[in-house]
C-alpha cells in the first residue's frame, strides 16, 4: 500500500515539474518576442501646391519642407546594421542608406532624393496609386542575429482634394501581401 501511495506522489511530481517546465519556456519565449524590432514608416502626407509636390510626415511638428521619411522602431529590442534600399521595380536603386543601431522606440529621419520626388509625381500624374517606388529594409537583431529581410511597395491614396491644393497619402506595404 506504502508503494502504491508512493508511486502516486512520484507521478504528482513529476507532473508539477512538467507543467513548471511548460510554464517557465513559455516565458522566456514571450520575453524572446518582446526584444523583436519592428521597423515602419509613420503616416506621410504629399501635398501638391502650385505644381509643386511637399511631404509631410505626421507627427512631426515642422513648418518647415521636408523631404524625408521618418523610419520608427516599434518593437521591443535595437535593430543593427541596417540598411535601407530605395528603389524602382526591381533593379534601379535610387538611393542607400546605412544606420547602424536604431533603438526601440527611436526613429530615422531617411532623406529622400530628387529620383523618389520623380516617381511619386510620375505616379499621381498616371492617376496610379500603385508606384515601382520600392523599399528594402535588411537588418539584425540580438536576440536570433539573424538578417531579417522587409519588402515593401510604396501606394499613393487620394487623401483631399482642394481648388487649389491636392493632398495624397504615401503608404508602405510589405510587397508579399500584394503580389
């Protein structure tokens, strides 16, 4: 009877440390997760005034022209060596950047080149939303130190149209959603 009562109190245990073992990788998976960056643009307005196209990244209280593109950090952990393509189809780079760690929560101010302007004009005057305009992003973390790969399309949205202002949205997609 000692051994059958035993027996039972072995496998309780054992049971225990299973489920302790269950409970402490599904912690550390979630911690695993929380140090993931997640690169992304902010909302980009494009305003046409008098035959004259101007950005306008949203959340940042400037007055002044600008002509970049503020690239966040959403995730939890740094991205490092990251470098950022701007492109056309496939082939013709427009322009490369490198940033060597961009933290959580921080941003990127990407300048952006006369070529970029051309093909966003090219692309509102064709009334196409839809643009060859292209960027890649390809960077590391610390967590997998793997090179993470992000394709994205660039899509222009009527935003509002005025008599004598036209505003679009520049939104980025990753391209295998669209394909």
């Amino acid at each position: 009877m000692i051994n059958i009562i035993s027996a039972i109190g072995s496998l309780g245990t054992f049971i225990m440390a299973l489920f302790y073992f269950v409970s402490v990788s599904i912690q550390l998976y979630q911690m695993k997760i929380s140090f993931l960056p997640a690169l992304s643009f902010n909302q980009i307005l494009i305003t046409r005034d008098h035959n004259q196209l101007q950005l306008k990244n949203t959340g940042i209280d400037s007055e002044s022209e600008q002509d970049y593109m503020k690239l966040y950090n959403l995730g939890g952990g740094a991205a490092k060596n990251i470098k950022i393509e701007i492109y056309i189809g496939s082939e013709d780079v427009l322009q490369e950047k490198y940033v060597n760690i961009l933290p959580s929560k921080e941003g990127y101010l990407l300048p952006i080149n006369k070529d970029v302007f051309t093909e966003i004009e090219n692309t509102i005057q064709n009334n196409g939303y839809q643009s060859d305009l292209n960027v890649k992003i390809t960077y590391k973390h610390n967590v997998s130190r793997k090179t993470q790969e992000l394709h994205l399309n660039g899509k222009i949205d009527s935003f509002n149209t005025y008599d004598e202002k036209s505003v679009y949205e520049l939104q980025f997609f990753e391209k295998k959603q669209y394909n």
